[in-house]
C-alpha cells in the first residue's frame, strides 16, 4: 500500500512539474507576441492555466484524501498492536526465590537479573544463580522490566505435614502403680559414690574401672532386704563430665550426694547442687568417710548453708545420713532415707501403653552395634518393639540388665541395655515406642527434614546478614565517593584493590597452619589431667596457636574423629584404642590419630606436630667466593655494559646459583648474573684460583677494585617450636 502511495506521489509531482513548464512556455511566446502586435491585437491571459492550477489542486485534496485512508487502514492494526503490549505481563514470584527461579519465571536469561541490579545497592559479585533474593530486590527487578508480579501462596507439597512421634497425654491416676525411685549418686571426684554403689548392690564395680575412676553413667537396680528396689544411676563425678551428671540429674527422682567428711564441699560438688536445683529434684546428704580420724560432718553441713542445702538438724528438710562406704557402716539407713522420701514423692507410673524413656548412655559394642542403656519411664518394652530415639530407630532384639543378663521386658523405672538400634542415638534422648517400621521410618525422615529446614534458616539469615553487611558497606563507598570525578574515582579504587589484594592460596595456607587444634584422650581421669597441666606450660602462641578442643576419657570414639574433622584437629591418645572402622573412616576424612603408651613420647610427637605448622626458615650456603681485581665495560648494542674482572678466592662460582654483590662489609646487591666468561669462552663453573669476567643483572651497580662477589644457595629448613615442656 505504501508503494502504491509513493508511486500516486510521483506522478502528482510529475504532473505538477510538466504544467509548470506548459504555462511559462506559454508565458514566454505571449510576452513576444503582445511586443509585436501590441498595438493591432491586445492579448488575454490564457484560460488554460487557471484551469491547471485547479487541477493541481484537485490531485492534491484527491491524494490528501488518499493518503488519510491508507494511513487509517494501516495505522489501525498498529493501535491493537499496542494496546496489547499496554497490558503488563504477570509474573508469579514468592519469597526467598533464587535468581535463576525469578529469571525461569519471567522468561529471561540470569544477565537480565543481573542488569537490572546493576546500579542498585545489592553487590552483583557476590550474586550467583542459587543466591536467594529478598522481597525488595525482587520487586525492583519485575519493576525495571515492566511486567507485574503477583505473590503466590506456598503450594501444598512444600509444607510437610508434621509426622513427629510425641509423649501421650497424662494417663489416668487410677491406671498409676507405684514405682521404685530413680536415685543419681553424685559428688566430688574420689568422694565414695562408686564404692558406695559396690556396697549397695555388692558387686565389684570399681575393680573393673580402669584407675578406680568411674568413666562413663552407669544405671543399677538394688534389691534392698526389705524387698524395696531403687534405680541407682552412678554418674561421674570430675569435672569433665559436668554434661553427663547434668543429663543424671534430667531423669532421676532423688539425688543422694556425697560429701567427704575430711574434705569438705568441693568444685563438683557445687556443681550437683545446681544440677538439683536445675532439675528440682530433692536432695539425700550422704556424709562419706565418716570412720576416718579425720572427719567432720558437722563442718560438711555449716559449708552446705552458703549453698542453700539445710540439713535437718538446722531445720531444714534435707536428711543427712553419716556413713562409711569402705566399712559399709549406716548404708542401710541411707536406703532407708531414700525409701522415705520416695513414699513422700508417692512416686507412680502408667506400665501399659507405648513405651517412653531417656536413654541414659549410648556406645558402639563391637559384636552387638549400637547400645544404649535406657531407663523406662511409661509402658512396658518387650521384644520386638519399635522405638524411635532422636533420628535413630531400633527393633529391639535383645535387652539385658544391669549384670548382662537377658531379660524379656522392662517396666518403669527399670534401667536395660537396648540392641537393636539402625544408628546410635544420642545420650539424653527421648525414646518414643511406634506402632510399625514404617512409622518409625517416617518419624526419623520428618525430624531429619525439620533439622534440614533450621539448617537452611540458618542459612537464609546468614546471607541476610552478609547482605546488609554489603550494603552498608556499598552506602559509604558512595559516600566516600559521591563527590569526586570518575577519573578520581577509578584511581582511588585501583590503588585500594592493590593495596588489598587477596592472599595467595601458599599465604593462606600459611595463615591456616599457623594454628594446632587438638583432641586429648585418655585411659583415666589422672592421665588426661597431666597432659593437660603439661599443655598449660605451652608458650609458644606467638608461632603457632595452640587450641584444645576436647579432652576425655575411653577409647576413640566416631564423635571424636568428626569433630577433629570440623576443626582440621589431631586425635592424641594415652593407653586408648581406636578401632579399625574409626580408624578407616579417619583416614577417609583426612585426621591424624596418635596413640602413644609412654607420656614423653606424646609430648615429643606434639612439639613435631606443633613445629611442622610453622613456616620453614631459610639458610644461605655459601658455595664460593671471589674478589674483584679490576672493572671495564663492553658494547653491547648501543649500550655499555659493565663487567668485573675477578678471582676466585674459595670454592667456585656457578652462574645457576644465586649471587651478591659485598662492598666494606655491606650487601649492596642481590640477584643473578647475565654472564660468566674465562677469557672469551662463556663457562657455568669458574674454580677456585681461576679469573673470570662476569656482569649482573642488573646494569645501575657499579664495580669497585676490592669488593667481594659471593655464590651462595638458599636452603628451606624446617623450624622447631621455641616450646618446652620441662622434661
């Protein structure tokens, strides 16, 4: 149609142009013609030119007419064409969506999402496809790009359904049967507990502890003569364990804590105060050592008052029993008075229904797998039962007492050893009876999806934080910026980014070496003790930080090598084991284990292991030496160059080798030499007694008759701690 326009166009003007010539040519022969017979024949102006120019006219209202309809008829579509485009496409989007989901959603590549940000305040380097996007950022994007954005709900496949397995409600009162009393024994370290226990439930427990010194809970039943029964838990009582006696505390009914009469109120023992008060669990004094010469209860109950602990011949409730664990002496009074308080407690559980408990400590046993020892608190655990246990579950297979032998089922207040277990559940953890497999297994996959869920919380905040942190950052770059010329600008920026380059990746390991995490394991508390006084006289952080991570009691165990994995760490053990599967699977993460029987050997491997994170030194080895006799310059090009006739005095030169320049007993240059001649011959190696010429690399230095030129080579020596331990 436009064409056909143009075409119409031009022959208009066409047209126009012919008329205009027609009529001056007429013009032209009327003018003679009027000159020669002015005077005989006057002439008229020719009617055919007005009748032109209204033609002229014509054609063009009849084109203008034209032209407005083609125009409309064209126009028209194009007029559809944008009130289409008016309408804003709709781009579903919802919080949290990653850059390539919002680009997915809109339809565009990630470089779009990317230049919209381009001069906002969010920092493009640190954007990568799966970095989250916050509502503001979002919004600006569909904002540039013109569309608009509707948030959309959280579909139904994203919110789980919660699958968790929880306690029952409170049973009925009339299904409660009393129940024997849960008793911790706690205390000081070496107060008496574990003998105390032995006498109890007459077994020879602390012969079979390495050292005498309890290293993990252990949970008991005593048969009184009276036929009352009473759940002792024995918990270890030195300060590495406060986490273990606080778990004891959680679990028990009664605490009986002993005091040594000719010892008095110690550390730990404030501390299994607060775990009581922590627990609000009543309190049994049991004064220990009451035979010894000694001894003196009465101080022991004066000291208890600053910790509000009042014993009843002060007034208060507690009920203090002096015994002797050694001669076994008032135990049975002590039994007696945790009797008495457990009938005050009117202590009753529910037997029937799904099992719950606490698991009280949990190992690896190598023929049976995963153990725990668990006490019962409702229900009735037989064979054949699904538990779950934090993100474990177990069909039991087995249970035992606290002798080892094989029982059928356990009741309330009963503690029993579990087998059974798919993984190892940890020490403090709910145990829930389920009715299936399948259950058990969808409880475990819920809780591992919600710990998940905290993690990506976690996440999610972390990359908030950092965000701000950038922004904040971005605002007073601007400001510091705002009122200087780009050309400025670029320059202050590219003198920072040089002053501030990152570190190499031989710097940072450096940086990363320059720090020993360690782990410390021992056969007993006396052990671990002494490496770690020997640890205190460490004085050597200056090159390199020593950071104790853990220390305990027992063999190596998976939880050890996991978290010396998380620190990059090395394992020490003392008259430990570590079994072949923790071996293997250190070995797959990348930890050391060390096992030593001999103290000073474990300290001597640690002063190596401390002086291999230390940065090696280098020494310089001279290989030769030679005196300048006398200086000259050749021609080289356009340039002179100049050269040092030499001597060598000792050893030999080696051009390959490393050399410096020695004036009055100062260096004065340092580097390699361009050339090393005897006579006109270029040579490598110039001998003791030889001359040679020689010139450097670099052109500035001058010669002078007199000084020395020394060949030398740099030797990497491995540095040694400054530490020592004394011995």
């Amino acid at each position: 149609m436009n064409q056909k326009l143009l075409k119409l166009e031009n022959l208009l003007r066409f047209h126009t142009v012919c008329r205009q010539l027609h009529s001056l040519g007429q013009r032209r022969t009327l003018a003679q013609w009027r000159r020669v017979f002015s005077s005989a024949y006057p002439v008229r102006p020719a009617p055919q030119h007005t009748g032109s120019w209204q033609t002229d006219l014509l054609f063009g209202a009849a084109l203008s007419q034209y032209r407005l309809l083609v125009t409309k008829k064209e126009v028209r579509p194009r007029k559809s064409q944008l009130s289409s485009t008016k309408s804003k496409k709709e781009v579903e989007v919802w919080i949290g969506m990653t850059v390539e989901e919002l680009a997915r959603a809109m339809e565009k590549d990630i470089d779009f999402i990317y230049e919209a940000l381009l001069n906002t305040t969010m920092d493009i380097d640190s954007l990568e496809a799966d970095s989250h996007l916050d509502e503001v950022w979002i919004k600006e994007v569909i904002k540039k790009a013109g569309m608009k954005l509707k948030w959309s709900k959280l579909k139904q496949d994203k919110v789980r359904e919660n699958k968790d397995a929880v306690r029952r409600p409170q049973a009925d009162p009339a299904l409660l049967t009393p129940r024997s009393p849960v008793v911790t024994i706690m205390g000081h370290v070496d107060h008496g507990k574990t003998t105390l226990l032995d006498k109890l439930r007459k077994t020879q427990v602390a012969a079979m502890e390495a050292g005498g010194i309890t290293q993990h809970i252990g949970a008991f039943l005593v048969s009184l003569p009276s036929g009352e029964k009473i759940t002792f838990l024995d918990t270890p009582g030195h300060a590495a364990f406060s986490a273990m006696r606080a778990r004891g505390a959680q679990v028990t009914d009664i605490i009986i804590l002993v005091v040594a009469a000719d010892d008095g109120v110690m550390k730990q023992t404030v501390e299994s105060i607060q775990h009581a008060k922590d627990a609000q669990v009543p309190i049994v004094l049991a004064i220990n050592k009451c035979d010894k010469a000694e001894a003196d209860p009465e101080k022991v109950k004066k000291e208890l008052l600053a910790y509000d602990v009042v014993c009843e011949d002060y007034g208060g409730d507690v009920q203090a029993v002096h015994v002797s664990a050694l001669t076994g002496d008032n135990l049975m009074a002590l039994a007696e008075a945790t009797i008495t308080l457990a009938e005050i407690l009117e202590l009753k559980a529910d037997p029937t229904g799904p099992v719950e408990g606490t698991v009280i400590e949990s190992f690896t046993d190598k023929g049976r797998g995963p153990v725990t020892t668990a006490i019962i608190q409702r229900g009735t655990l037989r064979k054949g039962s699904i538990l779950v246990a934090g993100k474990s579950w177990a069909k039991v297979r087995l249970m035992f007492d606290e002798n080892g032998k094989s029982v059928n089922e356990a009741y309330p207040s009963m503690p029993v050893g579990i087998i059974g277990w798919k993984d190892l559940p940890s020490a403090g953890d709910e145990i829930l009876e389920v009715e299936s497999e399948a259950r058990a297994h969808e409880v475990v996959d819920w809780r591992k999806y919600e710990q998940e869920q905290e993690k990506n919380k976690e996440a999610l905040k972390t990359i908030e934080e950092k965000r701000k942190e950038h922004q904040e950052a971005h605002r007073k770059d601007r400001e510091k910026y705002g009122n200087l010329h780009w050309k400025e600008r670029s320059f202050i920026k590219y003198q920072e980014r040089k002053e501030q380059k990152l570190l190499r990746p031989k710097e940072k390991v450096e940086r990363d070496s320059n720090m020993l995490p360690i782990i410390i394991k021992g056969d007993v508390d006396g052990s671990v003790e002494t490496i770690l006084n020997i640890m205190d006289t460490y004085d050597a952080s200056h090159e390199c930080e020593l950071e104790l991570v853990h220390f305990g009691v027992g063999d190596i165990s998976e939880n050890d090598v996991n978290l010396a994995e998380a620190f990059h760490g090395v394992i020490y053990g003392f008259n430990v084991n570590a079994g072949k599967v923790i071996q293997e699977s250190a070995a797959k993460k990348g930890v050391k284990i060390k096992l030593h029987k001999i103290i000073y050997r474990l300290v001597e491997d640690l002063q190596e292991e401390l002086s291999s994170r230390l940065p090696c030194t280098v020494e310089e080895h001279t290989v030769g030496e030679a005196s300048i006799l006398a200086t000259f310059s050749i021609t080289e090009g356009k340039k002179k160059v100049p050269v040092a006739g030499c001597r060598v005095q000792k050893g030999q030169l080696e051009k390959q080798k490393k050399f410096k320049l020695i004036r009055n007993g100062d260096i004065i240059w340092k580097g390699s030499l361009t050339s090393l001649k005897h006579h006109k011959d270029d040579v490598s190696v110039i001998k003791t007694g030889m001359d040679c010429g020689l010139s450097l690399d670099e052109e500035m230095i001058e010669f002078k008759v007199g000084d020395r030129i020394v060949c030398y080579e740099e030797n990497e020596v491995l540095a040694k701690t400054s530490w020592d331990p004394g011995f």
